[in-house]
C-alpha cells in the first residue's frame, strides 16, 4: 500500500489538507454535495448540510441554507429548519445529523417511504411557468445544446459543474 493511500486511511484529515473541508465548506471554492448524493436514503440532505455549514462558516457564498429545494426536504420529514441548521450549526457529523432527523422527523418515515420520496424527487421537473422560464433561462446560459437537463437535480449538478469553471 502506498504511504499517501495508507495515509488517507489512517489520518483521512491529514489526506484532506489542501483539499475540501466537509465541516465547514467554502462554497465560494466548490459547491456542496450533489443533490443526488444520499444519507440515510435521503436525497437532498448532504447538500442541505453542507449548504448549512458554510452558512455558518460564513462562507455559503450565492448558495442558500432552506431554499425551496431544502424546503421540500423539510417539508417531507417535518423538521422544523431553524431546529435543523442549530444541530448543523453545533459541529455533528453527518451521521449525528442523520440521528437527528430520524428521531425529530414527523411522521415518522419507514426505509421503503424514504427511498420513494427521494426517487421521486430526483425525478422532480419544473411546472409552474415562472418556474419553468427561471429553469430555462439558466439552462440556456449553462448549455443551452444540453437536451437532457429536464429535472432539478440535472439543472443543480449543470449548474454548479459550469459555476466553477467546467465546460459543458
């Protein structure tokens, strides 16, 4: 095993020096976990707690904490999101955070609602028009040749990818 790959293994912060902070990210360096990214079978949540660690951290830079697509999240478990970002907030990992929306969630969500939800918000598009025209303008800016950007979570991973620097 190399030293650098032993390293990462034993003494991941030391392997991560120089690179992304997960306890509090810079969003105005790279942008918070892709929506698709789960925990505990939810999507949403890692970007949502990243997005509330750099609140905190004062570095969320044009990324807001419990923005409409947070808030479906929220709406889905019935956390309250100030009781949320205060959890956030106090420094708990990912898997303390985990802990806390099963415990806190109202109702309470079996494995097999969770994992419905999230596949159907993944598959979630824009309707109302306003909504559609906001989608549409910023799919044209980003790439506007790109025919398979129809649900949000497309138009955040294209979003984001462009934002710091990538080429469509």
């Amino acid at each position: 095993m190399s030293d650098s790959l032993k390293t990462a293994y034993t003494a991941p912060a030391a392997a991560a020096a120089g690179g992304i902070n997960y306890s509090a990210p810079d969003l105005t360096r790279h942008p918070p976990r892709s929506p698709r990214t789960r925990l505990g079978g939810y999507v949403q949540l890692p970007r949502l707690i990243d997005k509330a660690r750099a609140v905190a951290a004062g570095k969320a830079g044009d990324f807001h904490y419990n923005c409409p697509i947070d808030q479906r999240f929220l709406s889905f478990t019935g956390l309250n999101p100030d009781a949320l970002f205060a959890e956030i907030k106090a420094g708990k990992s990912d898997s303390e955070i985990l802990a806390y929306v099963t415990a806190n969630a109202s109702p309470k969500r079996q494995p097999s609602e969770i994992a419905s939800w999230s596949a159907w918000f993944e598959q979630l598009t824009p309707t109302p028009p306003d909504t559609r025209a906001f989608f549409n303008d910023v799919h044209r800016k980003n790439a506007p040749q790109r025919e398979d950007i129809g649900t949000w979570f497309d138009w955040l991973e294209l979003d984001d990818y462009v934002t710091y620097g990538g080429k469509p």
